[in-house]
C-alpha cells in the first residue's frame, strides 16, 4: 500500500490533518489503535478558539458547530468570594466557542467516512520506520506495510511515534503539578452563562458546559487521588464551598461521567525527525487551565498541512519553529493560570498572597485583563 501522508492518531490532529489534506487533492490514510465507538465516548476539552472555528468551517464542517455551539463573550473569576467578569470581546475582539472536543471528533469522522478515504480503527501493534518511509501495522489479524512521503505522528502522549525519533535527537522540557482535576458532566443546565474559574483556599474549581442543559464542572485534587473517595455529594459540597460568590446559586443534577485527569506541562523538539512530523499531544502537553491542549493540536496540523501542500524543503523545515512560538505562548499561559488559581499544598501564606494579588490585577488593570485575554482567545505572533 502507498499513500502520500499517514497519519497515525485518529484525534483531533489527525482527523483534521486529514481533513486538511483530503480538501487540497492530496491523500493520507489515517491509523487508529482504538475502536470508533471508544474514540467518540472519550470526554475531552470543550473550548474552542476562534481561529480554531474558522478552521473547521473553513474545512467544511461548520455547519453542526454553529448550530449547537455556544459562543462565549466573556469569562468570570472567582476569589475570595466574588466574581469579576473579564470582556473577551471588548478586550481583544474575539470570542471563544463552547464545542466538546468529543463533537469535534464526532463531525471529523463523519466527514472522513462519507468522504470514502480510508481511516482505519482498531489497528494494532503500529511501527514507524522513518527510513523507508513506511508504517507497519496488523488489522483484523492481517499485516500490512504503507509506504508513504510523509509521516504525521499524532498519536497523542502515550503514542508511539516520539519514541520513534532516536533519544539524542529531541530535547525536551516537563512541569509536574502537586495536584490533579475532577471532573464530572452532570445532566443539569449551566449555573452561569460564561465559564467560572475559581481559586478558593480549598483549592481552584471551574464551572464548565457541554449544551444549554450539560455542565461541567472540575475541582483541584490531590494528583493520586481516586473517583472512589469522590461521592456525588462530595464533589457538589467542594463545587458550593469554592465557586460561591453573592447572587451565585449552583445547581446540582445527575452525574453522568466522573474522572480524575493527571496535570504536566510537557514539549518535545523539533516537532520534525525526516520524513516524520509530530503534532499535538504527542509533542506537547499543557495543565487544562488555559484552555489550551486541543486549540494547540489544531493549529499545529494547520501548519503542518501548509507545508506538506507546499512541499519544498524550506517550508517542511519551517513547520517545527512556527509551531513552537505558539506552543512556547501556550505553555507559558497554561502554567501561569495554573499558579494564579490553584492551591499548591506545599506553598505557605506568601505564595496564597501572590495569587491573590495577581487576581485583584488582572480583574482591575485593563492591561492585565487584556493580556490573560489575548491570550486566552488565542496568540499567534
Ligand atoms: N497507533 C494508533 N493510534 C494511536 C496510537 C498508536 N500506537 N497511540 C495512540 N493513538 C491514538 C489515540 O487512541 C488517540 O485517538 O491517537 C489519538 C491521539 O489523540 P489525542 O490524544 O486526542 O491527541 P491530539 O489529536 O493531539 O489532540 C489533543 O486531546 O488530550 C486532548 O487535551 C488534549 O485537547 C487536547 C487534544
Ligand atoms: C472544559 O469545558 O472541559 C474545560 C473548559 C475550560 C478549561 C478546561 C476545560 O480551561
């Protein structure tokens, strides 16, 4: 078998490259180690940039993502017991979108199988062999080799195309944070309209949607924490005591979904070993904080489809460099909004009062707030 890209990773990244790729006449076959049904249950992230929807529509799936998204003006945060709105708009004249990355998904593959191009899921035992260029992998019992001109590695942080790229040739930088998120969906409609990012002493908590009648809602735990000693009723009595704020009344409902996500800040570079081509989780990693992680594996395949359409050396040799100034603002804003909102169980009375402050700035300088702003919305330059 021969294809011009594969494209190993059926998430975001993968499935939108091949989007990318598939709308511009060139052809990839994408690889997936879990089955369709796994990979559209997943419960990811949810907000989505605006240079993230103009992608999506302009690669022809709008149509769902402006009927059921939620566009989002503003965001609230929440210290020592009150709310302050930051204006998204008013300060950097753009908005941000509440999708669930899980829609994404859903939408990316829908197109990806209407379209007839392969995508493969349940595929095991994946080898990359850079030299060839070729992907070796076993499906439905059978093996099979596909040679290709390129590889795109967006197989996420577990995946198995970083390791594929020798130890001496990639440099790589890692934060581990002394604390985790729960989060739960809950079958109730949003208590607020914008999303609520707390810091309370008892730890940050965020008031989070999927629809007008889905909420999401996370509370900072300790990182070997485990759901079985997170009942409902605890898990609302934390969300009560930490988004409280006058005129807030949170409202509970049915728990659908319950899960404890682990936070590193991580990056691998050069995002390029030859022929192949990182993207995503599977070269970076950022704390949930900011928003981040899917919005960051989208405009990485965004570079990366210009260069493969494009093809000549010095556009392939760009892709690493232009995707890290991003992921570089990324991972800076991702952290810092994890320091300001969280409680490091370590920390002391001084590091409390260095949050606190920070927050009284960026709700009352309007430099401040514009700052947190653009880079919430999404910096490119
Ligand atoms: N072979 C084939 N597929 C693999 C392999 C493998 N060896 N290893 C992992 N995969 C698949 C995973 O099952 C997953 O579907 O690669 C896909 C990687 O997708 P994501 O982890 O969603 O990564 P990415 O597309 O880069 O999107 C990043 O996902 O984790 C969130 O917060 C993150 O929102 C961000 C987004
Ligand atoms: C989410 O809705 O899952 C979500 C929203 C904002 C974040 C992180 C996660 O910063």
């Amino acid at each position: 078998m021969r294809t011009q890209v594969g494209i190993i990773g059926a998430g975001p990244a993968g499935l939108l490259l091949a989007q990318l790729l598939a709308v511009r006449g060139i052809d990839s076959v994408v690889l997936e180690n879990h089955s369709r049904d796994y990979v559209q249950a997943r419960i990811r992230a949810g907000i989505l940039e605006q240079g993230t929807t103009d992608a999506l529509r302009d690669a022809g799936l709008g149509a769902r993502l402006d009927r059921e998204g939620l566009v989002h003006d503003g965001l609230r945060l929440t210290f020592d017991g009150e709310q302050h709105r930051l204006d998204l708009r008013a300060l950097t004249g753009r908005a941000v979108t509440i999708y669930g990355q899980t829609e994404v998904v859903k939408d990316l593959i829908a197109a990806r199988l209407d379209s007839g191009a392969p995508l493969h899921f349940e595929v095991d035992d994946v080898r990359v062999d850079v030299a060839t260029p070729a992907v070796r992998y076993r499906h439905e019992g059978v093996e099979h080799e596909l040679r290709c001109d390129a590889i795109a590695g967006c197989d996420g942080f577990h995946g198995v195309c970083r390791a594929a790229i020798p130890e001496a040739e990639v440099t790589t930088w890692e934060r581990a944070y002394p604390f985790a998120w729960l989060g739960i969906l809950a079958d109730v409609a949003p208590s607020t309209d914008e999303l609520i990012y707390a810091r309370h002493e008892r730890g940050f908590a965020l008031h989070s949607m999927r629809s007008r009648e889905r909420s999401r809602l996370y509370v900072q735990v300790d990182p070997g924490d485990d759901v079985a000693r997170w009942p409902d009723a605890r898990v609302w009595e934390e969300l009560h005591a930490r988004l409280a704020s006058d005129g807030f009344a949170l409202a509970e409902g049915p728990v659908l979904e319950k899960s404890i996500t682990p936070m590193r800040s991580f990056v691998a570079a050069p995002l390029r070993h030859g022929p192949l081509f990182l993207a995503g989780d599977a070269a970076h990693i950022v704390p949930p904080t900011g928003a981040k992680g899917l919005n960051l594996a989208m405009a990485d395949v965004l570079v990366l489809a210009d260069a493969l359409i494009d093809g000549s050396p010095a556009a392939l040799d760009a892709y690493s460099d232009r995707c890290l100034r991003r992921v570089w603002r990324a991972q800076h804003f991702s952290w810092w909004m994890t320091g300001m909102l969280h409680v490091d169980p370590a920390g002391d009375a001084y590091d409390r009062e260095l949050a606190r402050s920070q927050l009284r700035y960026v709700t009352r300088s309007r430099a401040a707030a514009t700052s947190l702003a653009e880079n919430y919305v999404g910096y490119d330059r």
